[in-house]
C-alpha cells in the first residue's frame, strides 16, 4: 500500500549532526541548483539505506559527498569526466563508467540503490529501471527523486504568457526550458507506479516538494547565475571566495524555500520510496 502524502513527515530540519544543506551546496554551486539539492539532501537522513548501496547516474559525486555521512560503495555513470571527478572526492568504493542499463554487477548485489535528479534525462528509462531491479535485492529499497507533472506547467514565465492570452508563445517557452533542462520524462506518481511495477518495484511512498515559487528562483537562476557560469569557465569554481560571507545574503533569501513544509499541493518534484519486489 502506498502512503498518502498527507501522512508523510516533515523532513528534520536541525539535524543532530549540525548539517547546513542549504549552505554546503550553496559554497560549491550556482544558487539555483544548490536550493534544489539542499532540500533533496534533507531527505535522505531518515532513511534506511543498507550496505552495499548502488548510486545510479552518480554523476560527479558531490551530492552523494554533500548528503552521506558513509562511503556509498558503488557509484555509476556513464560519462567520463564525471567519473573522473568524482574518483577526487573519496565518497565511493568503487566508481563504473557504464550505461545505467547494462550494469557489470550480479544479480541481486545491492541492497539499496538511489539515484538523485537522473532518471528525468534518460531516453531508455525502463531499461534502467528493469537492470536496476535485477542488481538489488528482493526487498532492497530503491529512492529516487525527479521533476513531474507539474514542472511545466509552473514555470513563472509561461504562466504569465499564459494570462495576457500568448499560449503558443507559452507552449514555445516550456519547450525551450525544457529543453535546457535535459528533461525525457516529467510523469506523475501514477504513471510512475506503473513504470516501478513493470520493473519488478513496489512503490511505497512518495511526496511532492518545490513550490512554485521554489520553482521561479531556480527558472530565473538560470539567467540571472550568468556571473557565476563567467567565474566558473575562468576559474573552473561556481564563485570567487567559498567564505561563509560570500552567501550571506544568498542564503537569507534562499532559506524559506530550503524550510518548505512538505508535501506541497503543486510541488515540482517527487521524492519516491520503492522496494524491489
């Protein structure tokens, strides 16, 4: 049986081991993504992730350096320059350069797998899904988080072309963003169900989180992080000084999307807890 999201806790927001996700992903990249990683971050801490844990789509490994107390033993990508930088951080035991559906590991390995804002941009998704089923184990969990339904239609600048009557320009802008976004698949939980079921996964529980508003800084973060993307193509980092100070600001303006309760009504995102069957 699926949990309603009426019923899903708040995630902690004072963690016992004095985290500030908001301000650790804020110090290392542009604002808008790391308010999106921080709030995803949060909800990991309350979950049970057994050893050996699968990351799927690890990319270069700072969420999972970021959020886990643990080296995670297995991190899977398959794109090399990721790999590479994340072999730099120290956060895994094993990193695969491999594509999410064909995975080099034996049946029934892992007996937990996550993969954090990944599985929107793949084309063969129920490929992924089905190889990432075959490497857990029977009732092994596996937690993911994408963009969903509600993605497109929440985009401030769409919405207001939407209400001075310009729907086709509309429609062209959603297109565009999603397009810079990377995205393949924006479905709802119920489309997703299917797909978990079709791959050998039960879906347990699910929450949207990203309000609209929580959407519009990360929409126009795109635009107005132009400084950011200057520093990083000259100096290779996301902002001149990683100093608390330099976030001051930033991250007063950030912290009451950081504080959203969750779930939200029109949440952009879905956090879904599955196990395999």
């Amino acid at each position: 049986m699926v949990t309603p999201q009426s019923e899903i806790r708040h995630p902690r927001l004072h963690l016992s081991n004095g985290k500030d996700f908001l301000f650790l992903h804020v110090r290392d990249l542009p604002y808008f993504r790391a308010l999106l990683r921080a709030v995803e971050s949060r909800f990991y801490q309350d979950l049970d992730l057994p050893s050996p844990t699968l990351d799927v789509g690890c990319g270069d490994g700072h969420f999972a350096q970021v959020t886990f107390e643990r080296k995670l033993e297995v991190g899977l990508d398959p794109w090399t320059g990721p790999i590479r930088e994340a072999g730099t951080r120290g956060v895994y035991q094993l990193l695969t350069e491999a594509d999410g559906a064909a995975m080099p590991y034996p049946d029934g390995y892992f007996a937990s797998a996550i993969s954090n804002s990944v599985l929107e941009h793949i084309p063969q998704l129920d490929a992924v899904l089905a190889e990432t089923a075959r490497v857990l184990k029977p009732g092994a969990p596996f937690v993911f988080c994408v963009p969903n339904h509600n993605f497109l239609p929440n985009l401030s600048v769409a919405r207001f072309l939407d209400r001075i009557g310009l729907k086709p320009l509309a429609r062209l802008y959603r297109a565009f963003f999603n397009k810079i976004s990377r995205h393949v698949t924006c479905e709802d939980a119920l489309a997703w169900a299917a797909r978990l079921e079709k791959a050998g996964f039960k879906l347990e529980q699910y929450w949207d989180y990203f309000s609209p508003s929580a959407l519009a800084v990360l929409e126009w973060g795109h635009y107005f992080g132009l400084p950011s993307l200057i520093v990083h193509f000259l100096t290779r980092k996301w902002h001149v000084t990683n100093a608390r100070w330099n976030f001051v600001l930033i991250l007063a303006l950030l912290r009451k999307y950081y504080n959203e309760p969750v779930p939200q009504p029109q949440g952009a995102y879905t956090f879904y807890v599955a196990r395999r069957i």
